[in-house]
C-alpha cells in the first residue's frame, strides 16, 4: 500500500506530469517504456477523479487518423499499462489492493490514484494554501511553495507532448502555467519576507522565458523599488510598456499603469508591509477601534472564545457560535481569535461565504480546506469540492460523515480552529455538515467557531435549523454581541477622532447608532474629514447607508462607475473583471481605482491576480441597493457576457449573473452555464441547489425560439431535472415523471447526440424501479419505431441495444425468464457492436444492467452454469467501477444465489455487499445486501441464524421505504422464507401474500411457485 501526504514515512506513490511522464509506486520507479503507454498515462492523470472517454482517447493518440481497430489497440494499451503499475484486474477493493487503478468506466477509463498521488495536485494544493498565508506568515508560504516547486522536474509532459493531440497540448500548457503561477506567488512571499533583491535576480531568469509576461515584470519593478533602486525600477517600466507596443501593439494592462503610478507618487503603500494577523479568506473588517486601540466592549465575550481555544488545545474541543447585527464587531473579535490561535500554534483554517451568488455548494468548506492542505483529499472530499465525480449511489449523509471524519483525524494529529464567518449566507448542506463536525469536535483539540448575522438569519431557515441542532449538540457555546454603551461609545469616537467629543454628544451618538461599531466609525470618519466639525456633529446622516452613500457622492464619476460594478461582482473581484465589465479602460480606471482606495470604501489586494475588496460587506450592500434594478440587470448581464468568453470561468458565478441579467442575455448561453452548473451541483450531491437552478431555466429555455438547439438545451434540463427530483422524491414523484416523460419525448425526436441515449437510460430505469412494466414494453416499442427512421448505424445499434435491454428486463420481471433471455443477450451483442458508454451520472454501465437480469434469467431456465459465469463476469467489471457499482453487482449475484437455493454463497455476497454499499454510502444497496445475508444466515441455520429474520425484516421496511417496486416478489419471498425459517408460520404466510399481491398487481409470474408454496394458496 502507498504512504500519502500526512504519513510519517512520506508519500512514496507518485504520478508526476510536472515534468517527463513517470510512476513511482511503493517506492519503486514503474517501467512505462513506450510513449504511448505514458501519453495515456498523461491523459488519465491529468483528469484526476473523472472518466475519460474511449474515443477522446483515440482522437488524442491518433488524431484524424484513427485506425480500425483503435478501440480494441487502447484496451490493449491499458491492460499493460496496467501490469507496469502493479494493477491486476482480479484483485478486488480492500486490503492488500493496489494503490493506483485503472477502473473500466463507461464510456472510457478512470484512474484511481491516493490522495496526494499526482504532482500536478500536490502543487495546486500548496499554492492555495500559500496564497492564504503569504501576508499572515510568509515564511509558511515560502516553504510550502518550495515543496511545491520541489516535485517540477521539467516542463510538464515534455516527453509526450509530441505525442498527443489538441486536448493533451492544452493541458500542457495548462500545467505550465500553474507552474510559473507558483513561481510567481515564491516571488511574492520572497517580498513579503523583505527579500526583494532575492527576487530581482529571479525576476530576471523568468523573463528570460516569459518576456511578454506582465505580473513578472510587475514583481520584478517592486522588487528594484524596495531595493532602493527607483530609477531602474521606472526604467524597467518604460523598457516593458516598448516591448509590449513593439510586439503586441497594446500598452500595459492595468495592474502594471498603477504600479507605475504609485512609483512616480513615491506612494507609502509600497513598502514592504509587516506580517498581519489573518482575518479571513476575504478580508476582515474594521468594526471597533484598532491602530493599538485595542477591542472597546468586548472583553467578555474574548475570554469566552480564548478560554474555548484554550481547552481545544488541551484535548477538549467544541463549537462556539458568535451573533450579532450587521456591523457590530463579529469579525473584529474574531480577528484577535485568530491572533491568539496562530501566537500558539494552532492551525487556522478559514471560510465565509458569499453573499452574491445563490448558496454555492459548499463554498464555505473549500475555502476551509484550501487552509488544511494537509487532509487527504480522498474521494468524499473531492466530491465535496467539485473536483471529482459522485457514485451514483453515494449519499449525502456518507459524504458528510466521511469528511468530518476527515477534519477529526486531522485535529487530532495538531490544534485546529476552524472558522467559519457569515453562515447566513452559506448553503444548507453546508451547514448541515457543520453540525455534525460540531457533533465530533468535543472529543478533539478542534474549536468550531460561526457567526451570523441575526437581521438575516429567521427562526425558520436553514441557520435557525442549525441552532436548534447545535443546541442538543455537547461542547456548544454562544455569545450575542449587542452595541456599546455610553461610556464605550465615547471611548471609540475618541479613538478615532484624536479627541474626545462631549458626554452629550457621544450620549446622542450612541442613541442614534444604537452603539453599532461600524455607524460610530463611519460617523467618526465624516466628522474628522469635514471643515466644520461641530456642523458635522448637528447633521449626522440617520443611517448607516446614508454615510456611505454621502461618501460615495464626493467621488468622481469613474470612482463611482467602478464601484457600481464591483458592488455586482461581489465582496472581492479581480482587477481585470472589474476593467472589462466596467467599461472603463487605460488612465481613467486608474484614476477612478485610486479615488476608490483612497476613500476606504474599497482596498486593492496585490498578488498574482490583484483583486479589489470591499472591507465590509454592509458597504457592498449598501452600494448594490442603490441601484436600480434595470442598473443591476445590465451589470449582471455585462458580467455573465465577459465570464462566459473567459474559459476558466466559475461555472456557479456565471450563471448567478446571467440568471440574475433577466432579459438582457443571451438565454442559449444562460441555459447551457446553468446546465454545467447543475451539473457539478449534482456531482457534489447538493440536490436542492441543482433542482433550483434548473427550475430557473426552464422559462428561459421556453423563450427561446424553435429549433434543434432548443430541443437539446431542453432535453439536458429535463433529463438532469427528472434525475434529481426522482432521487429526491422517490419514483413515485409525478414531477420527476413529468420530467423524464419530456426528455423521452425530446431524445426520440433528435435521435442522435450524446444527451440523447442517457435520457433514454435513465427514463427506462425510472420505469423500471417504479414496476411500471407495460410503461417499460411501450418505452422499447417507442425506441424500435425511432430507430427505424434512423440513417446512422451505430445509432440505431444503441437505441437496439436499449430497446432489447428494457424488454428482457421487463419480461424477466413479469417471469417469462425463456423469452428474457435471448432479447438481453441480443442487448449485449449490440452494446458491443456499438461501443456504447454511459457517463458516470447515468447509473452505470448498460452492459452491466443487461448481465444483472441476464444471469437471473438463465437461472430460471435451468442453465446454472451459464448463470454464473454471466454473474462471475459482471461482477469482475463492476469491481473495475467502484464500490458502489460492485455492491449491486454482488447484490444481484447474491439473489441468483437465493433463486438457486445456495445460502452459503449468498451469505457471502450479502456480507461483502454491505461492506463494499457502506463504503460507497449506498443505503439501497446495504438493503438489497442484508437481505441476501440474512436469508442465507436463516436457511443455514445455527448460530449464524442469529438475529436473521431481524435484518431481513429491518431490509424489507427499509427497501418499502424507497418507493421502488421492482424488486418486490423476490424481497417478499426472502422474507417470508426467512420467516419460516425462524418458525414464524404467520409471519411467513403474510409475507408472502404481499408477494402474490404484487405479481398480481404486476400481470407477473416471477417466483409465484415459491411464494404461493409459504402462502399455502398452491394452484394447478
């Protein structure tokens, strides 16, 4: 087994594409000799959790010119690739297994690698973390960049990038780039350190390679400047701005005038600035005295929080919830928490979420493990974080478990603060995840710490769930911050000010305020900036909104226009965003950029990718209301313009704006950005957000005019619609009927295309678990009268393969297992011929499904032999695809085996079944799985019949509680056999006549003899 990132021996399974393509596993080099092999290893490398397609890998390593037996010469290649790693197929999930696999997974292959496994992660995992820490501890930063940069070992994929197509050279850039990234954020850390001559001299080695590089140039300028060499500074300025005229015939973008700029200004902003105590991911606010004024008011609740953080260090961990009102200090009492944590060495991670984009999954929780970059990113967290695929069968719950369990072992191996501000605005799973991490931190040196804002946060949403959650939750602790009093309000303003104002005077301030930190500061700022500040003081603005907006009105134009914009782009934004959607371009942005920063409404943020923050959300919100809304329509759909030319776009932000731009956007590009953002909502199991996006675009798609673009935008919300609600709702669900009836109809009138055979699939099995079965005769006479009228064969061959699957699976439902069989074996053959694939969302392969009742059918016409070598072999590929897939294989098998009347071998089956549905959080499948083992434990007997008939019985509720009814005959004759076994005659008989009511109800035969024999009913 390979040691990973976190183990005391150190990592020693290794992919590296940093550089020439190699494998490291336990610790030895792996022979991958031929450049194809390690082109493919490169290709599956570098999609990491995900499938890639057969022919994606056939137009990669062939081009235009794929010969005829490309499909069959790629298995050919992964089977040794295969070997060279140390994967062999027949070696099943669990101990002893291999490290790095190559699963077979519809409609290619998918390699399975350890967390930490591959360079490429490892590298963008500690820049993420770098970047958090560069101004709180650079030295931190600087190492973990240094690690980082430790695993280049070339230019990524040099050996095999001659090798591969338009896909793998992109990614090869791609790669280089994260690479000259990283260097750049070592660059920054190096100034952060007060290193700048350091940087000068490798400033000068990048340029060598990337002389049209902006950013470097940039370092390279500051560098000079805070070596005290302005003048070649300037002139390094001058010498960029004629190279980019004389090769590109542009001037310097933005970021490099402005710098420019300050240089000339001599601007104090400049110098190196001193470490800073971290205040969030996006920023901290000021919101009560600072500049060695300390906190005024909040004594009590600190001591509150550092004597959690003090018992969380000594072993004891817990949750402390902080509440308040919108500007009432929240983040600045959590700023000295933090201090306090890194003085002490407790690991900090941070998250806040955002207030601009509806719920974003998980948003919170990415930017927490950005921080730890030391937790395994194991296959739950990377579903978590939208890095890689769900099982189909993977529940929320199981998701949530595994990660909290991940953030336990992590606190136990050093102190963790997790901090986790504005949760009013996160997502529900979110925050569902959140209570149970505060359900384990107790036992921990882990302190949780939220805050919320209580104006926005009502009894009955999602955070009032919370709290009613945390408050049955040990270890839960919560401080409500109200205003200050007089006494304190007075000692703020006279912080602020430089002098005291009159008992009076601060007494009809606090009256106003009501003690809000923030109003009193801003008010404090309007009193010292005016000319008459006892006028100041008789007209103080009534609200907190009125000072800002009095601020913004002294601003000129540009200023104004800019803040607009970065109101609707969010708390924080890039520079070059903010330049694009605004409008605004050359001297006037830097001149409306530095009346904003200087007005403190807004500060710039240096880094890689300069960003401007809003200090305070109360200010972003405060600007973003003041719009109109026909103002707020055209940004919004400004911004989803600008993001959607832009290829490493968050797919979530995009569709935020153009949703959020009405009717001034291009609908076919709204619909297909809430296509793929529901898409990965679906993929990190967050159902509600992805039901939610996609009921939106369903009045966009209606006002698009007719066409076949339409058809398929449609179809690819219908089908992802229908997904969802069936699995939120149940089968029974006539949303999810309605839905999936639409994309039915939709596929067969396009016919061709790759949503259309998944749409197809997932109505057939919707039929097919609701025990619809003249639904599913009519579904395959439907598929037969389309694929009549189709020109392209390897269509037709697929819609023939899924007619004969639907009608050999429903004919084995209705116990005509003799007819059952040559219509699935026809399935089979087609499937073969077609090469169809499935993607992972689809609910796995058909080849697989066919074999399923295929090795049913074979058994009831007495073909035993063939049976199980049908049985053996499915199984033996839905190992390839993951746990979840191997459990309803075993599942499956584990009922042929009840069919044939082996308790022994269905035992086992149930056994590894429950194993293998618990590790990929499947409860269906436990429950098919537990069924088979208590049945093959009540037939055998003995100690093993133990507590039998209490599993199946607790299965049976449990499977009835699904909604599904496929299945219903075999689950009630296992019961009822169960039943008997255990001299439960009654019992037996009742189950059994729940069986015969089903087959009745069904029209369906499948083992009526079994159950009318326990029921006592035999007929001739």
């Amino acid at each position: 087994m390979c040691r990973m990132r976190g183990q005391a021996s150190g990592p020693d399974c290794l992919v590296r594409v940093l550089g020439p393509v190699s494998a490291v596993v336990d610790g030895e080099p792996c022979t991958v000799s031929s450049p194809v092999q390690r082109a493919l290893l490169a290709l599956l490398a570098t999609s990491p959790g995900r499938v890639v397609p057969v022919d994606r890998l056939i137009s990669e390593l062939w081009a235009e010119t794929p010969p005829d037996s490309a499909a069959s010469t790629v298995r050919v290649y992964v089977s040794r690739l295969r070997r060279a790693l140390g994967d062999a197929v027949d070696v099943e999930d669990g101990p002893g297994a291999p490290a790095l696999r190559i699963r077979r997974r519809a409609p290619g292959y998918l390699l399975e690698l350890p967390d930490g496994a591959l360079d490429a992660v490892q590298l963008g995992r500690l820049l993420d973390a770098a970047r958090g820490r560069t101004a709180t501890d650079p030295a931190a930063a600087l190492q973990m960049l240094d690690e980082g940069l430790a695993l280049v070992t070339g230019e990524p994929l040099a050996d095999v990038v001659h090798v591969l197509g338009p896909v793998g050279q992109a990614e090869a850039r791609r790669l280089s780039e994260l690479v000259l990234t990283a260097q750049e954020a070592r660059l920054q850390a190096l100034l952060a350190l007060g290193r700048p001559a350091d940087v000068v001299a490798e400033v000068q080695r990048l340029l060598a390679a990337h002389p049209l590089r902006e950013s470097l140039h940039g370092l390279g300028m500051l560098a000079l400047y805070r070596s005290g060499r302005q003048a070649e500074a300037l002139a390094a300025y001058e010498a960029v701005r004629r190279l980019l005229l004389e090769d590109l015939g542009v001037d310097p973008g933005t970021a490099l005038r402005r710098l420019h700029a300050q240089m000339l200004d001599q601007d104090p902003a400049l110098e190196a600035p001193a470490p800073e105590a971290p205040v969030g991911p996006a920023g901290g606010s000021s919101t009560a005295a600072v500049d060695g004024t300390g906190m005024i008011g909040r004594a009590e609740a600190l001591a509150d929080l550092l004597g959690a953080l003090h018992a969380a260090r000594a072993g004891s961990g817990g949750t402390w919830v902080v509440s308040g009102e919108a500007g009432i200090g929240k983040t600045r009492l959590l700023q000295e928490l933090v201090r306090a944590a890194v003085a002490g060495g407790t690991t900090v991670a941070l998250g806040r979420a955002r207030e601009t984009v509806d719920a974003t999954p998980y948003w919170l929780w990415g930017q927490v493990f950005r921080d730890l970059p030391d937790v395994p990113r194991d296959t739950a967290l990377g579903v978590l974080l939208g890095e890689a695929d769900s099982s189909a069968a993977l529940t929320r719950a199981a998701l949530h478990d595994s990660v909290a369990r991940s953030l336990v072992r992590r606190a136990q191996e050093g102190p963790v603060l997790l901090l986790l501000e504005d949760v009013h605005w996160a997502d529900e799973p979110s925050l569902a995840l959140l209570a149970l991490v505060a359900e384990h931190a107790p036992a921990v040196p882990l302190l949780v710490v939220c805050s919320f804002r209580v104006e926005d946060a009502p009894p009955g949403g999602h955070v009032g769930a919370l709290l009613a959650r945390l408050a049955r939750t040990p270890g839960v602790g919560r401080t409500t911050l109200v205003g200050l009093g007089d006494a304190e309000t007075r000692d703020l303003l006279t912080a602020r000010l430089g002098r005291p104002p009159s008992a009076e005077v601060a007494s009809a301030v606090r009256d106003l305020t009501a003690g809000n930190p923030f109003f009193l500061q801003e008010i404090a700022r309007l009193v010292r900036e005016s000319d008459d500040p006892e006028r100041a003081w008789r007209r103080v603005p009534r609200t907190v909104s009125d000072v800002l907006l009095h601020r913004v009105a002294r601003l000129p134009r540009n200023a104004r226009r800019l803040l607009d914009v970065a109101s609707v782009l969010g708390r924080e934004c890039d520079l070059g965003l903010l330049e694009d959607v605004s409008g605004i371009g050359g001297e006037e942005v830097d001149e409306g950029l530095a009346a904003a920063v200087q007005s403190g409404l807004v500060a710039e943020v240096d880094g890689v990718r300069p960003l401007l923050r809003f200090p305070h959300a109360l200010v972003r919100e405060t600007l973003y209301a003041e719009l109109g809304t026909r103002s707020r329509m055209r940004l919004h759909a400004e911004a989803g313009r600008v993001l959607a030319a832009r290829p490493d776009s968050d797919v979530d932000d995009l569709a935020w704006h153009l949703l959020a731009g009405g009717d001034l956007v291009d609908r076919e590009v709204a619909v297909a950005a809430v296509v793929a953002a529901a898409g990965r909502a679906m993929g990190q199991l967050a159902l509600e957000h992805a039901q939610d996006l996609l009921d939106r675009s369903l009045p966009l798609v209606a006002q698009l005019p007719a066409s076949e673009a339409r058809e398929r935008l449609e179809l690819a919300v219908q089908t992802r619609r229908g997904t969802v609600l069936a699995t939120r709702l149940g089968f029974a669900a006539p949303e999810a009927r309605a839905a999936l009836e639409r994309a039915q109809e939709l596929a067969l009138q396009l016919g061709t295309g790759s949503d259309v055979l998944p749409a197809l699939y997932r109505r057939y099995l919707w039929l097919l678990m609701s025990g619809d079965l003249p639904g599913v005769f009519a579904f395959a006479e439907a598929l037969v009268a389309r694929s009549s009228t189709l020109e392209d064969v390897a269509a037709r061959d697929r819609f023939g393969m899924l007619e004969h699957l639907a009608r050999g699976s429903a004919l084995w439902c209705l116990g005509d297992a003799v007819a059952a069989v040559p219509e699935l074996s026809r399935a089979l053959e087609l499937g073969a011929s077609s090469r169809v694939g499935m993607p992972v969302d689809a609910f796995g392969d058909p080849a697989v499904r066919a074999r399923m009742f295929l090795c049913h059918a074979l058994a009831s016409c007495g073909r035993t032999a063939e049976a199980k070598e049908v049985a053996d072999r499915m199984v033996g590929e839905a190992h390839q695809s993951g746990p979840g897939d191997a459990s309803d294989a075993l599942a499956t098998r584990g009922m042929m085996h009840v069919a044939l009347g082996e308790p022994e071998h269905a035992l086992a089956d149930g056994v590894e079944g429950r194993r293998l549905g618990r590790l990929a959080g499947a409860p269906l499948l436990e429950l098919f799985a537990a069924l088979n083992e208590g049945w093959g434990a009540g037939q055998l007997g003995g100690q093993r019949a133990d507590g039998a008939v209490e599993m199946v019985r607790a299965a049976v509720a449990g499977y009835e509680a699904t909604g599904t009814h496929m299945h219903d005959p075999i689950v009630y004759t296992m019961l009822a056999e169960t039943e008997q076994a255990a001299g439960e005659s009654g019992r037996a008989a009742d189950a059994a006549a729940a069986g015969l009511a089903a087959l009745a109800r069904a029209g369906s035969r499948l083992w009526r003899d079994r159950l009318e024999a326990l029921a006592g009913t035999r007929t001739t």
